[in-house]
C-alpha cells in the first residue's frame, strides 16, 4: 500500500474555492445560461452540469436571493466527481437577479473533457462488475479498488483529481475522494466529499450512505499503512472527530450504524460465483 505522508496539498475548496470578484459580462461569453428563475436546487443541478462539460461561464437567473450563492456554488462542484474534477475557481458577481460566474481550469476544456471520457469509461466498466451487488458490497469493493490502483503522490501532476488517483494511479487525499465520489457515483451509492483537516493539515475524504445511514470512508488515510486495515472505513462522526475536523453543518449527520467491513466481507463470501 502507498505510505501516507503528513503534509498534503491545500486542495482544491481549502486554497482558492469560491470568492466574491466583480468582473464584467461585456467581455466575457457565456456558454450556457438560464433565463427562467431557478431555484437553489436547480441552480446547484445548473452549475454542476456545466462544470461537469468543463464549460468556462454560466448566467443565470435567481428565483432567491443572492446571499449564499459561494456556499451554492461549492455545493454544486461537490455534488459530482465530475463537476470538481479539473476546476480551479469560481467567481461570481450578482446584478439584481442574475448571477454571473465565471470558472477557471487546470487545463483547456479538450484535454479536461478527454479526462473525463476516460474517467467516465473507467466508472461505467467499474459500475457494471458491481452491479450484481448490493450497495455495501459494491461500497468495499470500489474502497478496494481505488487502495489497489492507486499510491499516494502529492506531487503527481493530477494528484488533485479522480484522473490522478484512477487512470495515473497516483493521487493526493483529494484525488482520492473525488476517485471514490466517482466510483460510487457511477455504482448508485449515495456518496458525498468532504473537505477539512486531519491532524490539523488540510484534508478530503468521504461520506457515503448505507442502508439510511451515513458513514465517514477516509480511503487516503487506509492506504497509509496505519494501524488495522478499513481502520477510516465505515465511521461515525464520533470516531472520526478524534482525528478529523469539518464544518459539521455543512455534511449530514453520521451518527454510525451496524454496518462494517467485516460483515460486508462474510456477505461476499457467502455469495455464490
């Protein structure tokens, strides 16, 4: 397994997401714009969808008000592997009721979007061997997956994204998350990334939903080498605050369940081929 190191890059939200910059729309071609009032949900659906194609500006009109429209932005970029894979920053600027932002990229849309048809074949391949599975099952098995493709390299030229972790296979703690965002996206495993610090250095990782419950999966810190193996898979909020910190209003409750590798393991194996 790859040794996990202390000192990681400040990912992509910690160091440069979502800040407030007046720019303006005269110069600046919108690729995709909506004119009928969105709502929060449907402007979050919006964003993620064109971030997703790698698009460079989206216009918009709100049916809510303009505060908050940061936090809805990193919302949407979370809310897909996809959305965030590649992206930069965010600006934004509010007139009245539109809003205007504006996206900027590790790289040009066709070599970003080239990434994502691969990524996209990747997941796709991954989600039709699981989907025999129940969602537990394909959960550990993506988990195994990603700890056997990849070695952690906070250095790699894509250590920050899915393509790093699963078509390079070598990634940082954010490569890794969005790597299993992806994988249980593309499986129907409800699965969201997390950003925070982990011994008091910037850090992502994971929380996916089983049977109605929410779960913490840190599938970096599994492939450090530390203690028992599925140490970070599988926890609640209480276990993973002992190491762990996040901004708990902003991710749903993982109040810990039954549900552990182990159990999962002893279901595959009674499992016949």
């Amino acid at each position: 397994m790859a040794r996990f190191q202390a000192k990681t890059t400040l990912f992509l939200f910690a160091a440069a997401m979502i800040c407030r910059c007046i720019f303006s729309s005269r110069h600046t071609r919108f690729q995709a714009s909506a004119s009928v009032p969105l709502s929060e949900s449907e402007f979050v659906v919006l964003i993620s969808e064109q971030t997703e194609q790698s698009f460079p500006c989206v216009q918009a009109e709100l049916g809510i008000s303009a505060d908050g429209i940061g936090r809805l932005i990193e919302r949407a970029v979370r809310s897909r592997a996809l959305s965030r894979s590649g992206l930069c920053t965010a600006e934004y600027e509010c007139r009245n009721r539109t809003v205007f932002v504006r996206f900027s990229y590790s790289a040009g849309a066709d070599v970003l979007n080239r990434q994502k048809a691969a990524l996209r074949q990747y997941a796709a391949a991954f989600a039709e061997s699981v989907s025999w599975m129940d969602t537990g099952q394909a959960a550990l098995t993506a988990y195994d997956r990603l700890l056997d493709r990849c070695l952690y390299n906070r250095e790699g030229v894509y250590a920050d994204s899915a393509y790093g972790a699963l078509i390079c296979g070598e990634a940082a703690c954010s490569g890794y998350a969005e790597a299993y965002l992806l994988l249980c996206e593309y499986a129907k495993i409800p699965c969201l990334l997390v950003t925070g610090s982990a011994d008091g250095v910037p850090h992502a990782w994971n929380l996916i939903q089983l049977g109605g419950i929410w779960y913490h999966a840190d599938p970096a810190w599994d492939d450090s080498g530390r203690d028992l193996p599925y140490r970070y898979f599988l926890c609640s909020d209480a276990v993973f605050s002992e190491t762990h910190e996040w901004n708990r209003a902003d991710y749903p409750e993982a109040a810990g369940g039954k549900l552990n590798d182990r159990e999962i393991i002893r279901s595959l194996l009674e499992i016949p081929e």
